[in-house]
C-alpha cells in the first residue's frame, strides 16, 4: 500500500512538472536541425562526389565506431577483453566439477529438443546481424551478443558438463577471443604495413585512400560492398565478442566443488 | 492487385494482434491463479504476436514506399515469427514445470490433478 | 493529422512506467524480484531507443541489459543468498 | 494545441529520466546490498545513455514526415539528392557512435564487479555492505 | 494506401494491452507471475517494434525485434531453471 | 557420418540466413555458405539424429498439410473457446491436471506435439515423462479424467499427423 501512495505521487510529480514546465515555455524540446560536425559525418559516410573523406559504408554509426573514431573502440575492446581475463584471474584457486552430462540433468526434454533446433538458426541470423553490419544496423558486437544466446541457453538447458562435453572448453575460447583481439590489431595496422613494404605514405586505421596516401582496402568486390576494413572489423569483433561471452558464463556457471579456499 | 491483398490481409493479421492483445491483457489480469494466466498467455503469443508478425511481413511484401529492403524487412519479420512460435511454448512449459515442480502455484481450483495430488486445491472461487 | 505526437506519447508512457519499474526495483526486497524489475526497465529504455530512432543501441543495449546482465546477476544471487536485510 | 501537446510530452519523458537519474542514485549510496547497488549502477549508466541519445534526436521536420535512424538506404545514387533528403531527416549518429562504446565498457564493469562479488561473498560469508564494513575492522 | 494511419489507429490498442501486462508482471505475486508478465510485455513491444517499422517507412528498424525475443526467451528458461535447481550450471 | 549429419544443419542455417537477409545477391549467397558451413561443423553432433529422413518429399507434403490445418482450424477454434472465456463475466473454467498418453518414437515429434498442445490456448503441458510416454497437461476445461478420453480431446489430430512427419 506505502508503495502505490508513493509511485502515485511520484507519477503526479513528473507529470505535474512537466506541465508546469510546459505551460511556462521552459520545456525541453528538440532542434529540426543538426550540428554541423553531424552534418558532416553524415554527408561523408557514403559519398563518392568526396573520394578523400568517405567511409564508403551507409551505416554512419558503424562507420564512426570503426573509421572515424575506431582507435576508441579498439581499447573499448581491449577493456573488455582485460575484464573477463580480470574475473578468470579472480576466479583461480576454485576448483570445478567435471563430470559426465546425464539425461537427468537440465531441463525437461521438451526444451532441450527446442533449444537444439533453434540453436543453429539463432547462430545465422547473428551471423547475418554481424556480417551486415556495414550496411544495415548491426555489427560485430550485436552479432556477438545475439550469438551469445546459444551457449548461454545451452549452458542453463543442458549443462556446462554437456558443453565441455562437446568440447567447448574455456582455453579454447580464450584462444578464439585472442586471436579475434590480434585480428582485429593486424586489421587496424594492415595498411600501415603494406604501405611500409610498397614505401607509400599510409596511415594506421587507414581504410579508404585519403589526400596524401593512395592505399586503399577493397570496398567493392563485384558490386558487393565491403567499406574497406569494416568487415574484416566486424568479422574479428563477432568471434570476440560472442566468445567473450562465452567464456564468462563457462566460468561463472560451472558448478565449484564443495570445499572452499 | 495482389500487392493490395497482400496489404490488407497483412493488416486485418496486425489488428486481429491488437483485439488478441487486450483480450490477454484482460486475461491475464482477471484469472486468479498462474496456471489459468499461461491459457491467457498463449492468445498473447499466438494471436498476438505470431500472426500479427507475420501479417506486417506481408504488408512489407506488397507496400511499394518501403524501398528497397522490403523484402529484408519480409523475410526477418517471418524467421521471427517462426522463432517466436517454436520458442514461446518452450518459454510457458518451462516455467510451469518450475511453478508446479518447486509448488510455487497451486492448482487452484482444481478437478483433477494427476501429477502431484497434494497440489489441488478443490473448488475455490475463479 | 499529425502523427508525431503518437510517437510522442508512445515514449512518455514507456517512460513513466520505466520510473514506475525503477522504483520498485528500488525498494524490493526479494533479489531476484528486483532483477526482475530492472529488465522491464531495460524493455522500456529499449523502446525509447528506439523512438529515437537508434536502431544499433537497441541491438546493443538489449542483449546487455535485457539479458546478460540479469542471467549473471541471478548467478550471483544463486551463490550467495537471496534477500536483502533490513 | 498540437505544439504544446508534444512539449509536454517531450518534457514527461524527460523529467522522468531525471526522476530514474535521482532514484537510481539514492539506490547506489543508501541501499547496504551489494547485488542491489550494482542492479542501481545499471539503471545509473542507461539513464545517462539516453541523455546522450536525447541530444542527438531531433523533431519531425513536418508533422508527416519522420525523422530516420542515421542510415542511407539508396546507395549506389546517381545524383546527390539522395543524400540531401538524408541529411535533412536524419538524427545525429556521433551521440550513439559514443553510447554504443558505453554501453560495452559499462558491461565490462559490470561483468568485473559480479566476479568481485562472488569473491566478497566467498570471504567474509555476507554480501551486505554494513557488514562486511564491521567485519574488517 | 491508407497504411500508415491504420497502423496509428492500432497502435493505441497495443499501448493498453502493455500496461495491462505491465501491471501483471509488476503485482503477480509469484515469481512465475512476475516472468510470465515480462515474456507478455516484451513480445508485445516486438509486435510494436515491427508495426512501427512499417510506420516510419523504415523496414531496417525490425532487425530490433529479433533480439527482444530470444532474450526473453533466455529470461525464461534461466528463471526456470534458477527455480528448479538453484544451480545454474547443473 | 559426421558431414551427412552437418549438411541438413547447414541447410537449416542457410536458408534462415537467405531468408533474414532477403536477398539473394552474391555477397549474401558467399557470406551465407561459409556460415552455414561453420554452424553445420558446430552443430552436426548436437541436433541431427538421422539425417535420411530429411529427403523425403512425403513427410514436407504432410508438414505442410500439419501447418495449414493448425493454423486454420485448431487455432482459431481454440482461440475463440478460450477468449469467449475471458470475456464472459463468470469466467467458466473447469480446470485441472490431466494424464495425456503418446505413442510416438523419436523426441522431435514428442516435442511437436508437446508444442502444438501449448500453443493452443487452453491447455498447457506441465510436465513429460519419456519413460511411462505420457505427458501431464493443465487443461482449462476437463472434461474427462480418462486419459483415452482425455487424449481424443486433446491431442489426438496433432499425433495423426507428427507420427506421419517426424517418425
């Protein structure tokens, strides 16, 4: 009862303030217009009347996190990746179970059957989010996200002894989410290096030719768009990522022995 | 010709979720008891969800102003559908094995049950 | 007709019932039915993303706040204990 | 009547972030629960997000014509008005370029702080602030 | 056509449906309750997420409501489980 | 064995990948192959049991014929019998947990017709013993506690036709 007085009044508080707020020309309300540094992300992201600014990918946000400002997401990654190696760092010492999976343990047989079927069409339509992240919303980390679904349902429908079982063991996932971090450095300074070797003035993040350096990733492979070094970023960032995941709920979930350190 | 069959079937589908939509929602909050909630749930997700998610692929196959990605817009808004319609009925089943494993609900009211007699609870008022 | 101001009033019915969410979540005491509570919330921020018009920060903020955060949360309250004392 | 009616519409959204803002804060340093303070940190960190989405929005430039999420759909154009129809309706995507990195440093924090816990509570057997305070004096 | 103010028309409809099930899934007095009226809550914003899509003319907008749905999904199930087992990983 | 196993898991994968995208351009049709190859890898021990079964054209004539009266005829009668309920200000329920035997082999059609039984408003599977081939099911209006009758009133039209498609 002491709770429905006190969400009442605090939904009359916000709708009372507002109309007052309202009422006395005070309101928030947005602009019809742009600032200019949006104006210009958003006339360079795909713009082929501008050779040394575009991006060539039409998903502007993609393009900012990956060109634009893509050194930010780079030690986003990194901090994510420092994260989950922290929690394994502080989860050392337990001991964990491993046994046999039994038809007893998980959930009932109706959900598991459920759960492998949906399993690999839950996996390509988190492919299809990632690999198209350069041209519709989406990308490397949605994709790795949606594609964390399947090991987080198959860890809590069957169990994670039927996951190692499988062989999805947590070195391997760290492996894979190494080798996603080094691919996606490798990708970053590709273009730095090539250009070392052809002795050609290149940047690092380089992705399209700009003013000064003629380098350039294929963006356009028989008609199909690439946008240069966003998907190989998107590719690297989806093993990461759902592998990440992955990694975190096999060490937080498996079941610890009895004994305590 | 087609394409406006398309359009109003699609539409007729989206306002049959709307109608099934409130009916759940009444449901939902008339019946007195969890078990009876799930039979008012499924009309959410199946009429309610289900169809009404197929019906907007429909209209996205026949509305020209779409562009170009209309048929993106199709073919997510069926594999959608189609993951709702496997994985909601898994979702309720799972949780009222839960329910009635752990007897967080009783069956109330209650003619028969079969699994665990201690459960039922006789006549009560709906 | 105008039809923003549908859009508008769609958000600000989500957001009044994301603070009727928060509250409760606030002041719940059984754990799990506070974890509960934060993810109707998330639905909620997610479908004001959404009005405004940010298609990637759903695809992003869902996954994180609408399911990995409370699935490592109720592991965290199934290890250690359910409710909170006063 | 219409205007008004949007402003006041728009201003409920945003006073109840603020609302959100101040209750998740209170949350955060009064509630002695762990997992209570991190379910408030959550709510902290979206709340700020949306700020930030809410200074990239912008209105409807006629009441019929909506303003659209920051991605060009026809892209092999041949002349530019494609693009100037889409730099008139589109938002600003810089804000959520920036919220979509918050939001994954912001699970990393999260994630690092629930493996924390697990180890507070292997330690000192209670996840409660108040005493694990008392417990290590 | 007229689409976009027959989806206008709807779309209030689909709003007191979720306050509805809002309000199922703040009171249900147990746990099952409280989840049952999430599932209900978020599948209908997925309806709305598509049904708005054809409103604003975007169709790239309903890949958001894919995640929705199999999020709620996992909810479900490690909900269940958390009931059933209290061990998540057994 | 392994890859006879992974190539309907790669079909799976690779039509829903052709059908989420909606397009059928080259870059879809690469991308979609190579994924639908990895997911097959992954998934190839885990859902398929007997692959033969997948090529014959009778059991998808019979799926077909499943979808179309499921969702015209079951559904709708269901669905109104159950929103005539809510509506009605009495609100009539008779309900109880009642003993529905099956006679199928293998665990996906014991799940379609699980699925099919909780998809129609009305009753709910609860529980499911693979061992006795009976499953418990919450139904709102019993109106016998006899399994036989039980199943006649319940499920007997979605075993017809699943015993046809999935065993």
């Amino acid at each position: 009862m002491k709770r429905v007085v006190s969400l009442a009044v605090l939904v009359t508080i916000v709708l009372g303030m507002s109309l007052l707020l309202a009422l006395s020309g005070q309101s928030f309300y947005p602009s019809e217009n742009l600032r200019w540094l949006a104006i210009v992300y958003l006339n360079t992201t795909y713009n082929p009347y501008l050779p040394d600014f575009t991006v060539r990918s039409p998903e502007s946000v993609t393009a900012i996190v990956w060109d634009y400002r893509g050194l930010d997401t780079l030690y986003e990654t990194t901090v994510f990746y420092l994260a989950i190696i922290a929690g394994l760092a502080l989860g050392r010492g337990v001991k964990r179970l491993n046994q046999k999976p039994t038809d007893e343990s998980g959930l009932s047989p109706i959900v598991k059957t459920v759960t492998k079927i949906t399993g690999p069409m839950i996996l390509a339509v988190a492919a299809s989010i990632g690999l198209h992240g350069h041209l519709t919303p989406g990308g490397g980390f949605q994709g790795g996200a949606t594609a964390a679904v399947v090991p987080v349902v198959f860890i809590v429908v069957f169990s994670s002894f039927y996951l190692l079982w499988k062989g999805v063991s947590s070195q391997r996932m760290l492996t894979l989410r190494s080798a996603g971090l080094i691919g996606i450095g490798l990708t970053s300074i590709s273009l730095f290096l090539a250009g070392l070797l052809l002795g050609l003035p290149s940047y690092v993040f380089q992705n399209i030719a700009k003013a000064g350096s003629p380098l350039s990733m294929p963006y356009d492979v028989h008609g199909a768009l690439l946008s240069g070094t966003l998907w190989w970023f998107n590719l690297f960032e989806f093993l990461a990522v759902s592998s990440g995941f992955t990694l975190a709920f096999i060490i937080l979930m498996t079941p610890e022995a009895e004994e305590k350190w | 010709m087609i394409e406006e069959l398309l359009v109003y079937t699609g539409l007729g589908l989206i306002a049959l979720g709307a109608f099934a939509q409130l009916v759940s929602g009444i449901g939902v909050n008339r019946f007195r008891n969890f078990y009876l909630r799930l039979h008012a749930a499924t009309i959410g997700s199946i009429w309610g969800c289900v169809y009404p998610i197929a019906g907007a692929g429909l209209v996205a196959l026949g509305y020209k102003e779409l562009g170009p990605y209309s048929t993106f817009m199709a073919g997510a808004a069926f594999v959608t559908s189609f993951l709702v319609l496997i994985l909601s009925p898994a979702g309720s089943h799972a949780l009222a094995r839960a329910a009635h494993k752990t007897r967080q609900a009783l069956v109330e009211p209650c003619v028969h049950d079969a699994l665990d007699p201690s459960m039922c609870v006789r006549g009560g008022g709906s | 007709m105008s039809l923003d101001l549908l859009i508008y009033a769609v958000g600000a019915v989500a957001s009044l019932m994301s603070v009727v969410a928060v509250y409760l979540a606030l002041v719940e005491r059984d754990l799990v039915k506070a974890v509960i509570y934060s993810a109707i919330q998330s639905v909620f921020y997610s479908l004001l993303f959404y009005l405004f018009m940010s298609p990637d920060i759903v695809l992003v903020y869902l996954p994180v706040a609408g399911g990995v955060l409370p699935a490592l949360l109720l592991v965290l309250i199934s290890k250690t204990e359910r409710f909170e004392r006063e | 009547m219409v205007g008004f009616l949007a402003e006041y519409m728009f201003t409920v959204i945003y006073l109840s972030l603020f609302v959100n803002l101040g209750l998740s804060l209170f949350g955060l340093f009064y509630k002695p629960h762990y997992v209570k303070k991190l379910i408030m940190l959550g709510v902290l960190g979206d709340t700020l997000n949306m700020f930030a989405i809410f200074l990239g929005y912008r209105a409807w430039p006629s009441p019929t014509t909506p303003s659209r999420p920051p991605i060009l759909l026809t892209y092999p154009f041949e002349n530019a008005s494609v693009l100037v129809e889409f730099t008139s309706r589109a938002v600003d995507p810089l804000p959520q370029a920036l919220v979509l990195t918050a939001v994954v440093i912001g699970l990393a924090v999260m994630v690092f702080l629930i493996f924390l816990g697990d180890n507070l509570f292997k330690h000192y057997g209670t996840l409660d602030m108040r005493e694990i305070r008392r417990l290590r004096g | 056509m007229f689409v976009q103010e027959f989806i206008a028309a709807v779309v209030p409809l689909y709003l007191v449906a979720t306050a509805l099930y809002l309000y199922r899934a703040l009171k249900g007095p147990t746990i099952p309750d409280h989840v049952l009226g999430v599932d209900l809550l978020s599948y209908n914003l997925a309806v709305l997420f598509i049904v708005l899509g054809i409103f604003f003319k975007e169709p790239i907008l309903i890949v958001t409501a894919i995640p929705l749905a199999l999020w709620i999904y996992a909810l479900d199930i490690y909900v269940a489980k958390y009931l059933e087992r209290r061990v998540m990983g057994a | 064995m392994r890859a006879a196993r992974a190539i309907p898991v790669a079909l799976l994968a690779f039509v829903t990948y052709i059908v989420f995208s909606g397009s059928t351009s080259g870059y879809d049709l690469v991308t979609g192959l190579l994924v639908s190859v990895v997911v097959g890898a992954l998934f190839a021990n885990v859902t398929i049991e007997r692959p033969s079964k997948l090529l014959s054209p009778k059991r998808w004539y019979w799926a077909l014929r499943y979808a179309l009266r499921y969702f015209i005829v079951d559904e709708t009668k269901c669905h109104i019998d159950v929103a005539k309920r809510i509506l009605s200000p009495r609100m009539p329920v008779n309900p109880g947990i009642v003993v529905v035997p099956f006679d199928v082999e293998s665990d996906y059609a014991m799940t379609a017709i699980a699925n099919s039984i909780t998809n129609t408003p009305g009753t709910v599977v609860v529980e499911v013993d693979k061992k006795n081939k009976v499953f418990y099911v919450h139904w709102i209006d019993v109106a016998s506690i006899e399994p036989r009758e039980a199943k006649k009133g319940i499920s007997e039209t979605f075993e017809y036709y699943s015993k046809k498609v999935f065993d």
